[in-house]
C-alpha cells in the first residue's frame, strides 16, 4: 500500500504503518482495556502476567490519548525524515531494535530497584526515543524549536538534553509512572546501531545486516 501528500509526495510506508497499527491497538483498548493491558504491556518477566509477546507488543500500546498523541506526532515528524534516509528496510529493523532496547535496560533497572511484578510498562517512547537520537546522528546541526519553551537549539543539543534530563530524573524519581530508563535504552540502542553502520559504511543503504 502507498500514501501520497500533495506536498511531501509518497509518504515513508513504514512511519505511516507504525502509526497506523499503535492507532488500532489504542482504539481497542479504549473499548477492552483490562485485556488489552493484561495482554499486550509488558509486565516484569517475573511476573505471572508476563507473556513472551509483550517485549515487542508494549510499543504499540498507549495509556491514554496525550501519550499516544505525543509518541506518533514525534514519530510522524521525525521517523518521516530517518526513514527516507536510510532506507524503510533498515528503518523498521531500526525501530523494534530500539524498542527491544528501551525493554532490556528496562527491566534491567526494574530488577536492580524490586519494581512492582505488577505494574505494566506499555508506549512507543523507547524506539520514539531512536528515531530521536537517528535525526540527530544524521543532522546534528538542524534546528529544532520546541513549541513551550519556545527554544531554538541544534538537533545534537536539543536530544542532548532530552536525554540528561531522563538520566536525571530516572535517578532521582521526580517524575513517578515514566520509563525514563526505557527513553535512555531506546536511544542508547540507536546510538550503537548508528555508529556500527557508519563504521561499516552500511549507514545509507537498504542492507541492515
């Protein structure tokens, strides 16, 4: 299937069919949440509700509408622009590679600090947080300007920051019911999947391997 936009031409199918599917799975847990939760967010793996799925589906679930409308609005933006520059097949490995991420250091932290067996993690924010740190592998030096504050800063800086400030409060725990450790795997996952295929001057051509 193929998308078109009088102004952007063919859309990426990729971003455009990630955003697709986290739309579908958050209108059906708008009308069976408990099932959607209980089987589709990702519970620790000591927990009787952990199901081996749930390391890949997590990234398509939402907890409410500002979540889901945050995470795809990044995803359109941004994923958009990485997809068209490296490719849709290495973008999608890309993507769940970040997600897979963002699940590992995760659950690494939730077993270190005896998180609760029964609180799911669930939204695309780890692999949103690869895509952020590709834009800005790839162009380092364009502006990006956030609507509140409205600051201008490069790209390299403005997920700098992003990312110091996840480190800081997943530290500290000023902000409670946040993966913040999860924002950091998806994008330390992004980081090391950039550099590899630099280095192996696979960076922008359709081959991930």
């Amino acid at each position: 299937m193929q998308y078109y936009s009088r102004r952007y031409g063919q859309l990426p199918p990729a971003t455009i069919n990630l955003i697709i599917v986290n739309a579908i799975l958050f209108l059906a847990t708008l009308i069976n949440q408990d099932f959607m939760i209980r089987t589709f967010a990702m519970f620790p793996p000591e927990s009787p509700l952990f199901r081996w799925w749930q390391i890949i589906t997590h990234m398509f679930m939402h907890g409410g509408f500002w979540h889901i409308l945050f995470n795809m609005y990044t995803l359109f933006l941004f994923g958009m622009v990485v997809e068209r520059t490296i490719g849709t097949k290495k973008f999608l490995v890309y993507y769940f590679l970040c997600g897979l991420g963002a699940a590992a250091l995760h659950i690494g932290v939730q077993s270190l600090t005896g998180a609760s067996l029964y609180v799911p993690t669930l939204g695309a924010s780890g692999a949103v947080y690869g895509v952020l740190l590709a834009y800005a592998y790839l162009f380092p030096d364009n502006k990006l300007t956030l609507l509140f504050p409205p600051v201008t800063l490069s790209a390299k800086w403005m997920v700098l920051i992003f990312l110091a400030i996840e480190l800081i409060t997943g530290i500290t725990g000023t902000a409670e019911g946040v993966a913040h450790f999860a924002h950091l795997g998806g994008a330390l996952m992004g980081w090391l999947l950039m550099v590899w295929w630099r280095k192996s001057h696979r960076l922008f051509n359709q081959n991930w391997w």
